[in-house]
C-alpha cells in the first residue's frame, strides 16, 4: 500500500501467518479441516473468509450461518445490527443469501428465540461446540458430510 512502510507490511504478512497457522489447527464440528465460509463478503472475526478463532476473538466467531430476513432482523432487534454497513471497520453490511461468521452465543440465543438459520457444518469450527450442540447445528445444517459416520447422533 502507497505510504506503508516495510514495517507495517512486514508486521501485516507476520500476522497473515499466524492466522494461516491457527487456522491449520482447528478443525469443523465434522473433524474435518474448516472450509472457506465466506470470501465475498469477506467473513471471520480475522477478516480470512474462515470462522478461524484465537484469544482475540471472545465473540467466538465460529458458526458459519447463511443471512434470512428473520435472523437479520432478529440480530438488529437485539442490538447485533449485522444489515448496516459500517465502511471504516471494512463491513458491507449482510443480506438475506450471505454467508457469514456468527457469534455462537448469538447463534444461539436466535435458536431459542425461535429462528433457525442455516448453517455450513463444513465451515463452522469446532470451537462452537463448546456454546452450541453439534445436534442443534445439524438440525439447520444445510451442507452434509459425504460420509455422516463420524456424526454423533443427537
């Protein structure tokens, strides 16, 4: 970028790496590597398209959820306005069809207020387990293991 200097490009790949890293070691909630959640809009509380977490992310960016009118609504009403863009902080603001990293305890206080979003079981990570059951995410998964073997069941 015009007027970065070799430090802050330097300082950028280094943390680029570390994400790399992290993101090598954690696994979906099928035990499978995390597939891309989504690259437009670019998602993950690391901006890497993944629900890669770390210590930074507290929200636990971790359950990859396609947007619906009800859940958009459902997140503004509840002070999570995931619909408006916010430029400076790189957010396009969600439509019904895009495919984002939730929060899970976000994801989970909409299921128990009635409104089921679709997951990508592929794209969640495993790190969601510990707010949300894996029979819950399946429940609205709309992507399938090829083979469901390794799933336990609910």
């Amino acid at each position: 970028m015009e007027g970065e200097s070799d430090m802050e490009r330097e300082s950028d790949m280094e943390r680029e790496s570390d994400i790399d890293r992290m993101r090598a070691e954690q696994r979906n909630v099928i035990g499978e590597d995390l597939q891309v959640c989504s690259l437009d809009p670019l998602t993950g509380f690391y901006r890497d398209g993944y629900t890669t977490t770390g210590p930074d992310d507290v929200g636990s960016h971790t359950v990859c959820t396609v947007m619906t009118e009800e859940f958009l609504a459902h997140q503004q009403a509840i002070g999570n306005d995931l619909s408006t863009p916010v430029p400076q902080f790189g957010f396009p603001g969600l439509r019904p069809g895009d495919q984002w990293a939730v929060c899970a305890g976000r994801w989970l206080q909409a299921h128990r207020d009635g409104i089921d979003a679709p997951v990508l079981l592929r794209a969640t990570n495993a790190a969601a387990l510990q707010v949300v059951t894996l029979a819950d995410l399946r429940a609205h998964a709309i992507d399938a293991p090829d083979d469901a073997s390794g799933i336990d069941s609910p």
